[in-house]
C-alpha cells in the first residue's frame, strides 16, 4: 500500500506526540489491569486468615440468622448470605460493621454457628492490596479523586485511539516487509521499533476495544441516564449491593416471611438454569421493604459486572423481579450493553480468557514502554545530527522517566501484593497506598539521579 510521504510525516508526528502525551499513564493502566484480572482471588490471598468454624450448612442459615438478628439487631437493615465461602468471607453470613455508603470497603462482620450451636462472629477487614491495583487501573496511576481521575482517562483514552488509528496508518506501507521483522543484532532503535510494530499489530482489535470502553467508563453517567431513558430498568451497572435492587410493592412488603436462602437457591436454579448464584444480598429501602440482590455466574454468557450477573428477586417467592443483567435472560438492548462491558472486562468465557486478557494487557504495557524508547531515540538522533554536544533536557528527562515510571509501577505493585500476603494485618487502605507510591517515587528518583550507564551514540547506533 502506497501513501504520499508528506501524509506519513503527519501522521506519524501525531502518533509520536499523542504516544508521549499518554504512554506512562497507560502503561500503568494495562499492567494494574492485567493484574486485576484476577482481583478477587488476590483480595482472599491477602485477606487475613480468620480463627473460626466452619461455614454452616446453607439449610441451618435461618437457624444461623435468627441467633445474628437477636445479637445483632443492626444486621436486619443489610446483610448477605454468602452461598460459596472463601478465605476473605468464610462465615455463612456477613454484614458491615458501619452503614455502607457507595463503594465502600469497609470492616465486615462475618458469622457461622460453632458445633455445639453457639453464635461464632469474627470482624474481617477487607484486604484494600487487589482493589487498590483496580483502582490504580482505573485512575491511571494518579493519585487523585475519581471526579478528577475519571475525565482524565477519558481524555487519555480518546489521544490513545487516536494514537492507533495514526499507528496503523505509519504501518501500513511497510506491513509485509516489517511484521515479522525482529532485528536483535543491529542496535536498540531498531529493536525497540521490531518489539512495538509486533505488539500494536497482533493486539489492535483489543486495544481498539480497550479505548472505546475507556471512554464510556469515563463518561458513564451521561450514557447510563441515555440507557435508562431507551431500556427503562436501573440507570447504572455499579452501584452497590443494597442500592441497586428493586423494591418490592406495597403488596410484597407485606408479606410475613422470607424464603429460605436454600428455597430461593433452588426457585433460581428453576427460574434460571446455568445461572449459579454466589450471594444473596439483602437490604431495605426507606419505607422498611426487604430488597434482594442475587450475584452470580453464567459461564455461557457475558456478564454486567467484572465477576458476576446481577438478578433482583423477590425474597418472598423467590420470584425474578428484574433480569436487565441476568445473564442469558436480558432484553435485547440490556444485552449489547452487556457484551460491551465484557469485552472490557474479560467476563466471559471462564478462565481462559482472562489469563489471555493478562497476556494482551501486559502486552500493551510493554507496547507503551517501547512506544517512549522509540521517541526517546528519535530525538538523540535528531539532536546528535543538530549538532548538539549532548541531549536536551527534555529528552534526557523522558529517557529517565520512562524507566523509572515503568519499573516503579511494577515494583509497587510487586512489593504491595507481597506484603499483603506476608502481613495482611499491616496492609490497610493507606499503608497501601503510601507504600506503592513511596516505591515508585523512590523508582523514579533512582532513574533520575543516576548515572547514564550507555554514551549518547550508543543509545543512536543504527
């Protein structure tokens, strides 16, 4: 394919610039989202383990819940059987030590029955080490509120596309003779340049989804309240447990009893079969009406959330009130939203995908990487040719920073998923915190202060 050479030149100025602009903040973004592939089994391996029972029988939870409501009055407003206890949740019931407000993460109370049938409640603090990674994912890296952080990602994703569209462009004229062109021996500029056509190549159609999911998680709200407005149903995916069911009607709340979590199990494996429920989430509205919010997994479609579908239920019957996310049972428009947040999340098709969806993130983190070394390299040359002695400020900055950036990202999520699996206890919300940034920081002051360990024309050597 031949294009003029002026529009090259363009194009590839604008692939070079907008690549600077935003390579650092989206190598941080695929390496902590490679990794929060995994986020929950990460959040159990640092969890701290709990001294208690075993979780009781899922047919002795009304047992388990009347001794927790007489304890723990408190516990009636929101509460959550969980069906499938782990590390991080082992009781059969859990509820937060304090009201829950947004996307809180805060201490639970988790509780089971001891042998001779004694109330047994241990408090659990959520380990903060895998949603920190989540939320280093989604904020970039940046140490700032969502409100500020989220338009940022929006803005970063949107030069990220337009730095793929000009990439593929640069490309095209030489895709047969460069594609599989890998030079080790004849210096790092065209090592670098081999590595970075390799990657964008074979991983554009996730990055072209990666950047268009970007943008809508960015300027979600805009989008939900368009959803809610054209399907009807909830206007947001992520909302909380307890705020995101429907309610029951003035009828329903009258009603005298709840099913059994064993009963409403097996009136969902009827309403929905395949669909494998994880937790039943209990809370009540204003006017004192029991809610239920259902999670859990349908391994032959997509899911709304990272982990899980969602299926409002009525506590009484066990009647499905809404399926707008259940999987397999959504309207149609509710089902392409879905496939779309999916393809973010790698939440479908099992196992398999996510490991292959950690191999494409860590993929576009290096792709970023070299993106920085090959600009870092381009202007050694052209100032080496300008007759500049040595380089610029600006360049030998970014030559610094690009290394110090990425070895700081890796090594603060490396020491901070240790540690929380070493000493759990120590790892709360701001020791995480202050421990990934006081290592990447060190990283990248490392990389600043030292000395240059190759000469300028090494670094240019074609």
């Amino acid at each position: 394919m031949k294009i003029r050479s002026d529009i090259l030149r363009v194009y590839r100025e604008v692939h070079s610039w907008v690549g600077i602009c935003a390579g650092l903040l989206l190598f941080v973004a695929f390496f902590a989202g490679a990794i929060s592939m995994f986020e929950q089994p990460l959040q159990s391996l640092t969890t701290p383990r709990l001294d208690m029972p075993a979780a009781v029988p899922l047919s002795r939870t009304p047992e388990l819940l009347d001794q927790i409501f007489r304890a723990y009055p408190q516990a009636r407003q929101n509460y959550t059987v969980v069906l499938a206890p782990d590390r991080s949740l082992p009781g059969r019931v859990a509820w937060p030590v304090r009201p829950p407000h947004g996307h809180d993460f805060g201490p639970l109370l988790v509780a089971t029955l001891a042998p001779d049938g004694a109330l047994v409640v241990r408090q659990q603090a959520v380990a903060p080490v895998a949603h920190f990674i989540d939320m280093l994912h989604q904020k970039l890296g940046l140490p700032l509120p969502q409100s500020i952080s989220r338009p940022v990602m929006g803005i970063v994703a949107l030069l990220y596309g337009l730095a793929l569209l000009s990439g593929v462009i640069i490309f095209l004229p030489t895709l047969v003779r460069n594609l599989f062109a890998f030079r080790l021996g004849e210096g790092s500029r065209k090592f670098w340049l081999d590595l970075h056509y390799l990657l964008g190549f074979f991983s554009l159609p996730f990055h072209i989804v990666m950047a268009l999911t970007s943008v809508v998680f960015a300027f979600h709200d805009p989008i939900f309240a368009v959803q809610g407005r054209l399907f009807g149903g909830p206007p947001a995916s992520h909302a909380p447990i307890h705020a995101a069911s429907r309610s029951l009607d003035s009828e329903q709340q009258g009603a005298p009893a709840l099913l059994a979590p064993d009963e409403l199990v097996e009136a969902l494996n009827k309403a929905a079969p395949g669909f494998t429920p994880t937790t039943l989430a209990y809370s009540r509205n204003g006017h004192g009406g029991m809610m239920l919010r259902v999670s859990g997994q349908d391994s032959r479609y997509s899911l709304r959330g990272p982990t899980a579908g969602f299926a409002t239920v009525d506590p009484a019957t066990g009647r499905i009130l809404s399926s707008d996310y259940l999987p397999g049972h959504q309207k149609a428009g509710f089902a392409i939203l879905t496939v779309f947040f999916a393809l973010h999340f790698g939440s479908f098709g099992g196992t398999a995908t996510r490991w292959g969806y950690v191999v494409l993130g860590l993929a576009g983190a290096v792709m970023f990487y070299t993106g920085n070394r090959l600009w870092v390299n381009a202007r050694q040359r052209r100032e080496k040719a300008a007759g500049l002695s040595q380089d610029s400020l600006s360049t030998r900055l970014l030559a610094r920073l690009t290394p110090g950036w990425a070895t700081g990202c890796v090594a603060g999520c490396a020491v901070i998923l240790a540690a929380g699996y070493a000493v759990p206890d120590v790892m709360t919300g701001d020791n995480v915190e202050g421990v990934y940034y006081a290592v990447f920081l060190a990283s990248i002051f490392f990389f600043i202060i030292r000395s240059p360990t190759t000469k300028n024309s090494s670094t240019n050597k074609k």
